[in-house]
C-alpha cells in the first residue's frame, strides 16, 4: 500500500500583503508553514497506514527551504520526502503544478504503485483548491474532494469509502481506487510527534527531484506552463451584518425580536416546519 | 529506550546556541531542545549585540548574512527630566570604519533563527516547539538527561546544559537556582515602532546601515529604578523601558502607561513621530548581580546566559555574557568527555574560567552597583528635576546675573537633596562602579 501526500508550504499570517505591480502575494518576512489542510491529510495518511500498512510518500514543490514541511510530515509518520526543487518549477500556477506533482507520481509509482493521493482540501495562500482535481485528472484517479472522513479503506478489492461535505450537508461515496482525496479540516486532528520520531525526522535525508529527474516537459513547467495571469486581486466587500437585538437590555425581548425577524421570512419557517403566518404566541415556546 | 545524545542543551537562546557551536565545531554530538515554534520566537532583547563575542563563535558572521539592523556609530546617554533633560553624545570614526560590527543592532527574532541555523549547517539538531518540564537524575542526584513534554519524550545524556533564560522553570524546579526575589528582577516592556529608513537615517543623522544608542535615565521611569533605552533598527526604533519589578509594585505602576509616556517625552516624541507601532514585547531581566550568581555547575549539568543570572545591568551587556558563558561551558564539556569525567569537580572547571573571563570580572567590579541603584532613589525622582531645572535657568537669558543664578540653583538643588546626601550619592555611585 502505498499513498503519496502532496504538501505545500505557505505564509503563516492574517496580514497578507499584495505586491501592487504583479498582483501576486508578498512572501517575504512571513513565517512559513505546512499548509493546514495538508497537514491533516498528513494524519490521515498516517491513520490509514497504521490501520493497514504500508509506506507514505510527502511530496513538495517549492524552494529548497520548503524541505522543512518534508520534514514535519516525517516526523508525523511519512516514510520519505521528496522535495521537487528547480529554477524551472517556479511561477507554477495550478495547472503547471499539477502538471510538476503528477509526474512524479508517475516516477513514485513505478517503483511501488500508488493507491491513494491525499491533498488538503486548499492552500491558505491562494485558496483555490485547484491542485488536486487538477491532478486527479492527469493521473486519471477517482477525485473526491472537500472529504470529512473516510469511512473506509480497501486497498484489496481496490475500494474506498468517504464522507464529503457538499453544499447541502453530506454524502458518503465509494470509489475505486487509485483516488486522491482533497481533505477539510475536521477530516482528522494531526498530532503531535513524539520526541524520537521528530530527532529522527530532522536526520533523515530528503530526496531533491529536478525537471531532469520527473522527465518534464519544459513547456508545461513554472511560469511558461502557467497560463493564468492575475489581472487584479483585492478583498471582497464586507459583509454586512443583519439586525442586532440588545441581550443586554432584556433577553426575552431580544430573543422574541429575533424569532419575529425569523418566523416572518417564508422560506425559513417553511424549512423549519411552521405554517407561514402563524405568530410565534406564548405556546410556540411552550408556555 | 529513550534518545540519547552527548549533549543536551536547554534553550536556543545566545547562550545554548552559543555552546552548541563550539561542540558542534569539536564533532560532539549535541541536541539544542526549545520551546519556541523557531528559535527566538520567545526572546526579546534591547536589540544589541557584540561583535567581537559574536565573531568568537562564528567568525565570519557578517559574510554569513548575518541579519544586522544597523552598526552602531554613536551612543548618547540622556538624562531626563519632565519636560527636556541632558545629553551626552560620543561619536568616533573608528566605529564606522576599522572596528565596524563592535557593537550593533539586532531583532532577537530573526537574529536568534539566523544564529541556530549556523549551528544546524555544523550539525547540531535544533529541535523546537519542545518544552523540557524536568531533569533526569540517576540514584546518585547526577542529572543524566532530560524530560520534555512530547511522547516518549526522554533525553538522555553526558551532560545538560542550561541555558533556558531567566523565566527559568527548570531552575526553579530542580532548585539549582533560588527563584529570583522581585528586588533582583526588572520587568521591561519593548515596543518596535515602524518608520522608513531614509527617515530614521536622517533623523539621527547617520549614514544608511549606521545607527545610534540611546540610553536614557530620569524621571523617565517615573521614580523607579529603571531605563530607557532607544535604538535604531534598519526601519524601526526599538524602544525599551523598564524596572525593578519591587518598584513596579510599589509604586504601582502599569508596564503599558509606562511605555506610553515614554513615547511623549519631549525628547523622544520627535524621533519617533509618525511611526507606526509594529510589535509589542515584555520580558524580565536578572539584574542581581554579582551577588546573586547561583552555582553554575553540579553532577551533569552547568548553566549558562540569563539563567545563570549573567547580566551587566549597568552597561546593559546581557548577550554577549551569554555567548561567553556558552562558549566556555561547551570548552568546560569538550575536556570532560576527554577526560569522560562528569562529575561536579571536573565541571567545575567552568566557574574558575568564568572568574577567569571579563564576565565575573565585570560583575564583579559592579557588585554594588544594583545595590546602590536601590538605595538612592532621589536619582530617580528628585535629581532629574532639580538638575533640569538649574540648566534652565542658567539657558533663560532675562538679565540676572550668572552667579545669582547659580547660587540659586544650588539652594533649589540642596532644598531637595541635601549637601550631604548629594556627595554620598556620588560616592557611594565612584564606589560601587569602581
Ligand atoms: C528588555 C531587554 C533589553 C535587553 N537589552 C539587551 C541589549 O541591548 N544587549 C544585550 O546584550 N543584552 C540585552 N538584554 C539581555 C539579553 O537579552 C539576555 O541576556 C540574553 O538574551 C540571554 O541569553 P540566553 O541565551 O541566556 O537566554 P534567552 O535569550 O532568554 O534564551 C533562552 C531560551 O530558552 C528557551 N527556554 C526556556 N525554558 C525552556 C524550556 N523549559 N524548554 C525549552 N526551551 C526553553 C527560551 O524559549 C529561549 O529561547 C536585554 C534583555 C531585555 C529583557
């Protein structure tokens, strides 16, 4: 059993600031960290291998101090890193670097085949949650994103079933693998490493991967496999806030102010079961 | 079984990273444990360091990239009253040319990473976000390695080094070190103020990568024991003040009022105007001295920096101890595993060449000096005022003759300080710095 983690590295921080001129994020004196989402899909990669064994492969496009990432998934229970590292990977977009990570999959998977990628469900950075699919697609896997759980995992029989959150609650699915999975947070809480296996993470070697060794295609790599071009970025509006009731002022009032606004909306009291019109007198709260 | 290692080193601070090197520099294998998501993430500093220590560890530091703020070409001290006060500027080539990097400016966060990462690149394993919560002992009391907060989180070793800063839990824990008393402890609040470095360059009247030192004494501390200090970073001040954590609680006074004033004192309100606040720190400092040094070495373990109460309060010289004290303790431990003695007599070998250094020497000389800070108060509240108010006087042009001025100064000065009291306070000052 084999899954492969893909990792990326980003600014930690709520202060983001934008270079004017290319419209592009400023990464300079910002902390860097494994992207949170990933990060749980580094747990979970680890869950399922000491339910079921087998071998973990973190992998990383990024400058050569991203190999830290590497080595907190190590330290966590991946069994190598790989860090891809070369002047021609940089400017990716999600398309080039999906194109840059599939590659070496394909190279990871000659060695031992690969069942299942697990990618956080989205960078912090760039938030486009684009990476994955992209590469679900390359590689031809079953694409299954935005997953809360897995439900259960059957490298044999080729099989996998997942819970994903969807716009209207949940959906349990079951695919076949080869799958890559796109992770949210809740999906598993990473843990701590212990004391030795983090000494022994930050001995190990990682293995740097250039556009010779993933046999890229020069055109299809960095910036000139990069057709997105950001024309302008900027914050959405805020969002306006709805009526405020004082609770301070008198808690029954504001509550029975709020239940009003509540119950005069039709679609919300269709959806909560109470007959349109009806007023929300002593006995709707049971008194 | 636990990880075992030959040393272990508490704290990525100056002082443990400081050691970690020179072992490292001798093929002793060693593991620097911090509590820090990175190393310096938890430190803070007036912001200066020392070349010629730093240089004893890594020699080419400046080549290295070494995050310099800005090099250090005149230091001025003030002493301030109320509204104005005295300055006293020292400027010298020499520190812009020859003996560029003696003393210059640091952010504690960056310089500390920078720092641990030399010591990386010679193999030594920085391990962060690790709190030690205790120390191994075998029968006999040695210590034998340490305990951390992570799973399976045992270190084994020949010897732990201490250099976990003065917020020392482990010192305190293991009662290698009495917990400080508040007389022997400041408090000082920081706060970086943000402006442009063509702005800061021409406000203090240096060249690009130059700045200045400012250290200010007076009624800046609103009557406590304390100081000010203003430095230049590349684009930022660093502003500190601060005092004995006794007089804080006396005079009940709030760190962030503190700082607050500070800002609008008519001096420094100019040099800081339209800054905007950056980053905003507090942190203690062992201000002890000489007197209060613990024993520095026992069965397995010595201490280093700020835990080991290290700290030249007078002449604000705290890293460059640590460094120091790091360096000699990781000699101290080089002879000892050849030696493969590590018992308290051969480590004790560190405290004679600790008395041996400029370190002890230098607390030495200044033993009495936070002694005779506490002790003459009036150099904190009255004398500011009485002295800035004899300069004004004597500045205001209003056609009374000099020496009816000076006569009257004198009386307003002695009104509030007596004669008497007035040379014990310079005697008692030549005496405790002699
Ligand atoms: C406001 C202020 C201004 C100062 N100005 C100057 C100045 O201008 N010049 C100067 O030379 N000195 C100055 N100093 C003093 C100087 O900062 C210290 O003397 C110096 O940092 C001491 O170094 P250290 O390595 O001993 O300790 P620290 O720098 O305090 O490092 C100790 C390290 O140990 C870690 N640690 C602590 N406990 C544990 C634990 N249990 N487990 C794991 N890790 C732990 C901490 O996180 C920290 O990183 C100033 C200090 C202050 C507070």
């Amino acid at each position: 059993m084999h899954i492969v983690c893909c990792l990326k590295q980003v600014p930690d921080t709520a202060d983001v600031k934008i270079d004017p001129e290319t419209n592009t994020l400023v990464r300079e004196g910002l902390e860097s960290i494994l992207n949170p989402y990933d990060l749980v899909a580094v747990e979970m990669a680890v869950r399922l291998k000491e339910k079921h064994g087998g071998r973990i492969s973190a992998l990383c496009m990024g400058p050569p101090q991203a190999q830290s990432v590497l080595r907190q998934a190590m330290s966590l229970g991946a069994d190598a890193g790989i860090l891809l590292s070369d002047r021609a990977f940089a400017g990716a977009d999600t398309l080039a670097t999906s194109y840059t990570l599939a590659q070496a999959v394909l190279i990871l998977n000659r060695k031992t085949p690969v069942n299942l990628i697990i990618c956080g469900k989205q960078a912090i950075d760039g938030d486009t949650a684009q990476t994955g699919p992209g590469l679900a697609t390359r590689l031809d896997y079953t694409q299954l994103t935005y997953v809360t759980a897995v439900e259960s995992f059957d490298p044999k029989n080729k099989l996998i079933r997942i819970k994903r959150r969807i716009e209207e609650g949940q959906e349990i699915l079951e695919a076949e693998l080869p799958a890559l999975l796109t992770v949210e947070l809740e999906s598993a809480r990473p843990r701590r490493a212990s004391l030795p296996e983090l000494i022994a993470s930050m001995r190990k070697d990682i293995e740097v991967w250039d556009k010779k060794k993933i046999e890229g295609d020069a055109n299809q790599l960095g910036i000139k496999g990069s057709p997105t071009w950001v024309r302008k970025m900027g914050a959405p509006p805020p969002r306006t806030s709805g009526p405020r009731f004082e609770a301070a002022k008198g808690l029954r009032e504001a509550v029975d102010q709020s239940l009003d606004i509540i119950f005069a909306d039709g679609f919300m009291a269709e959806e909560l079961g109470i007959p349109t019109g009806v007023h929300h007198g002593k006995d709707s709260r049971g008194n | 079984m636990s990880e075992c290692c030959d040393v272990v080193i508490v704290g990525a601070g100056p002082a443990g990273i400081s050691a970690a090197c020179i072992l490292a520099d001798h093929g002793v294998e060693t593991i620097v444990l911090e509590r820090g998501e990175f190393p310096g993430s938890k430190n803070m500093s007036g912001g200066v360091l020392y070349g010629h220590d730093l240089a004893r560890i890594i020699p080419d530091f400046a080549e290295r990239n070494c995050p310099i703020e800005r090099n250090i070409v005149e230091s001025r001290i003030w002493f301030t009253s109320k509204e104005g006060g005295y300055s006293l500027a020292y400027r010298d080539r020499i520190f812009e040319e020859q003996r560029r990097h003696n003393v210059f400016t640091v952010g504690r966060a960056r310089f500390d990473r920078w720092f641990a990462e030399q010591a990386g690149q010679k193999g030594v394993l920085v391990v962060c976000g690790t709190v030690v919560t205790d120390l191994l002992k075998d029968e006999s009391g040695k210590v034998r390695g340490v305990r951390t907060d992570r799973e399976q989180g045992e270190l084994e070793a020949k010897v732990v080094l201490l250099a976990d800063g003065i917020n020392s839990l482990l010192a305190a824990k293991t009662g290698f070190r009495p917990e400080p008393d508040p007389e022997h402890v400041a408090l000082a609040v920081k706060e970086i103020i943000g402006l442009p470095e063509e702005t800061i360059s021409e406000r203090f009247n240096v060249a690009p990568e130059d700045g200045v030192s400012i250290e200010i004494l007076g009624s800046v501390t609103r009557g406590m024991n304390g100081v000010g200090v203003l430095y230049t970073n590349k684009n930022s001040l660093s502003l500190v003040i601060g005092g004995n954590l006794k007089d804080f609680a006396r005079l009940r006074l709030k760190p962030y009022e503190l700082i607050e004033d500070f800002k609008t004192h008519p001096m420094v309100a100019p040099l800081i105007k339209g800054g905007k606040p950056r980053e905003y720190l507090a942190h203690w400092l062992p201000e002890g001295g000489y007197d209060h040094v613990p024993r520095l070495y026992g069965d397995g373990y010595l201490i280093a920096g700020d835990s080991g109460m290290l700290f030249n309060a007078l002449h604000r010289e705290g890293s460059n101890m640590a460094m120091v004290s790091g360096k000699i303790a990781a000699e101290t431990i080089i002879q000892a595993i050849q030696k493969s003695d590590f018992s308290s007599e051969s480590l004790g070998v560190y405290a004679q060449r600790l008395k041996d250094s400029f370190i002890m020497k230098d607390l030495k000389k200044y033993r009495r000096f936070p002694g005779f800070l506490q002790k003459h108060e009036d150099i904190f509240n009255t004398l500011p005022d009485s002295l800035s108010m004899a300069a004004r006087d004597m500045l205001t042009v209003d056609g009374v003759d000099k020496k009816t001025k000076q006569s009257r100064s004198w009386k307003m000065i002695r009104s509030k300080t007596s004669r008497l009291r007035l040379l014990r306070i310079l005697f008692n000052a030549w005496r405790s710095v002699k």
